[in-house]
C-alpha cells in the first residue's frame, strides 16, 4: 500500500505557493503506516498529487517537501541535487574551494548542510528523512567530489525537534589539518571541534565589507570566534585590533590565525565574556573607532523573542557608548525569529539608550552561497548592519 499524506480542506495553499513544509495539524489522514523517515506522497484532501517527502511522526513539521514530480528518491536524484547546488557555487565562487554547497530548504533537500573545505565535507543533518538516507547520501557526496573525509556535525538543537540525538564524527576517510583561504586571508579549520561545521561561511561578504572602514582604526571585534572580522580588519590597515571570546579553542584558533597571516604584531585577542568585557572598557573609557558584534544566536524559538531583545539592545548599548564621535558600528543577528525591521528597531532603541545617533552605511544579509528561499522565510535569518556612530 502507498504510503500518503492526505491536506485537509484548503491546507494545501502554502504547499503550492512554494513552500516545503506540512505542519501535523495540516494532515487530515495518513495512509500506508509510513515510519519517521519514510519518504511518502503528499495529496490534497481531493487527491491531487502534490509530490513527495520525508515523513516524521514525531514532529510538528510532518512533512517535507523533496520533489514535486513523480520519481524516485535515489542515489540519482540526490547526485542531481547536490551537482545543481555544486554549479551554483562555482558561479558565485570560482576562485574559491571552500564554501556551503548545500544549504538544507534553500536547496531543495530538507534538513541538510553541505560545507566543503577544499578535499573535505563536513555534513550537518537536522531532519530525520536525512538521517534515514545519510548512508546513501554520503555515497553520493564521494561520487561526486572524492573527498578526502566527510564528516558530521549534527549537533544542532533542531534535531531535538525532529527525535534526534546529537551525533559527531567521521563518517568517510580521515581527517588532517585543514587551511582554507578567504578574502586572500588563510584561516586554519578544525573540522571536529571547531563552531558549527568549523567555520563561518555565511559572513564572508560582512568580513570583508569592513575593510573599507578599518584603516588606521582601533577595533573591537566581539565574539571574534576565529578572528575572521579581526584578520580583515588588519589587512586593510587597522592600527590595532583587539578580538574577544569565551571559547579558549576559538582564541587559540585566532592566535593562530593572525600569526599564519603576520598580524601578530596588530592583533590581540582576549579570552573573556563579551558582556562584561564592554562593561569594564566603558569603566576604563576605553574608545573604539570600529567595533564589531558578532553574537551567537539569543533565540531559537518565538517565546523567547523578548528576552533576546533585551540582550541585544544591552550589548548594542554598550558597544556605540565605546564609539568615538562618528565611529563604526557592524553588528549582527542570526536569529531567525528577529527580523529585519525588528532588528533595526533594537538597534534604534539601543542608540536612545546611549544617547547616540545613527547612520545606516550598509544592510547586509548572509552570503550567497546561504541563498533564500522567497517563498519560505525560515530560509532567512543573518542580519548584518554598518552603522555610523555620531
């Protein structure tokens, strides 16, 4: 017997307006007694094929939109996939060897994270359609790239979400010291232990965008992670650069990092809480002329909104109160569920609050190699300001 999932009565107007997902409170019957990760049928309450997905019992989003033709999901339809993907990152990136290739929903495949690191592939997986197929996706990822090493870095909360535990590790081949090159910067990568599947490729464009602000500055870069925006800083001339993080593994990385590049001498980077680090400079009266907020994300879901825009109308605050008159102030949020004009208005209230006025310069959202999928807002999440301080 099939396996299929029937809409209820006009549920099916987001599905065909080109969004992926099916919600459980959407499903008016369920045939075949499909198991979590089973790809099914999606039909209307009529019948109409609708196409096909992976199935979860045990989450809010049921359903997962694959393909809306009638084919097989197989070792061929996924090496279709990820060499549509492939081109495309070698239209944006041709001179580059490092980049997401695969970026879940955006590319058509639920639940899944492709980064490449020159001979290596280092997958996170947040559905449990992809769970089910990693085997075989990984296959496919050898067909077509003769990866050095995969591995997986499913660590992300999501899978809690989909009943799936954390997993890391390899999966394929081995794994060396891997040193990637951005922006003409080298940037060492540890594909095990380093953040989320070992660097930050969505703020490419960002890091390099402040460049044009750095030279002769004094800058701040907080939650420096790798030291990615403290390097670009350096190289465009900044006078002295001061990175900051929690993370010993990230400072030891971005130690690292500035000595491959030679910034040694300019560079200094500080295991420290930002949050009280901006608060002991304001006592010092330390002044910036470019300060940098990189935070990790303040909310995964909507019920936590508010408490996440207090903290980033705090540490806004007290970044602009450390800026000199007409400073440079870049700073970001990766939260989904914070918006863009929601943004823009933590950011307005946090210069009230610091008695500073601003200038928006540039408006940036996550590299394209993260493209957005128009029809599904959850495609779209970093936001990415330069601001003049005044």
């Amino acid at each position: 017997m099939k396996k299929i999932i029937k809409l209820k009565k006009g549920e099916d107007k987001r599905i065909k307006n080109g969004h992926l997902w099916v919600f459980s409170n959407e499903i008016q019957q369920i045939q075949g007694e499909p198991s979590t990760g089973d790809i099914v049928e999606l039909r209307t309450y009529s019948g109409e094929y609708l196409g096909k997905g992976f199935y979860n019992a045990h989450s809010l989003i049921t359903f997962r939109l694959l393909t809306r033709i009638e084919e097989e999901i197989d070792f061929q339809f996924y090496k279709n996939k990820i060499e549509q993907a492939l081109e495309l990152r070698k239209r944006i990136y041709p001179e580059y060897r490092s980049y997401r290739v695969v970026y879940g929903e955006s590319d058509f495949l639920p639940g899944l994270i492709i980064d490449k690191y020159n001979d290596y592939l280092s997958v996170q997986v947040y559905s449990s359609g992809i769970d089910k197929h990693l085997t075989l996706i990984c296959d496919v990822i050898e067909s077509i790239f003769k990866p050095k090493g995969i591995i997986e870095r499913s660590e992300s909360p999501l899978r809690e979400l989909e009943g799936l535990k954390p997993k890391k590790g390899i999966l394929r081949g081995k794994i060396e010291k891997i040193m990637i090159k951005e922006n003409n910067l080298n940037f060492y990568v540890d594909l095990i232990e380093g953040q989320k599947t070992g660097f930050y490729f969505d703020q490419r464009e960002n890091r390099f965008a402040i460049r044009r602000y750095s030279e002769g500055a004094r800058v701040l870069d907080c939650f420096c992670n790798d030291g990615g925006f403290a390097l670009n800083a350096a190289s465009a001339g900044a006078s002295e650069v001061i990175g900051v993080d929690i993370s010993d593994s990230s400072i030891q990385r971005a130690v690292y990092n500035s000595e491959i590049n030679n910034f040694s001498n300019k560079c200094k980077f500080i295991k420290a809480d930002v949050f009280e680090f901006l608060n002991e400079a304001e006592i010092k009266k330390e002044k910036y002329d470019l300060i940098v907020l990189d935070p990790p994300s303040f909310t995964k879901s909507k019920k936590n909104i508010s408490t996440a825009k207090v903290g980033y109308r705090n540490i806004n605050t007290r970044a602009m109160k450390l800026l000199k008159p007409n400073g440079i102030l870049a700073t970001a949020s990766c939260s989904h569920h914070i918006d863009d004009e929601m943004f823009l208005d933590i950011i307005q209230s946090s210069a009230k609050n610091a008695k500073r006025t601003l200038r928006l310069l540039e408006f940036h959202g996550a590299a394209p190699d993260h493209p957005i999928l128009i029809s599904m807002p959850e495609t779209k999440y970093l936001k990415f300001g330069i601001f003049e301080v005044m």
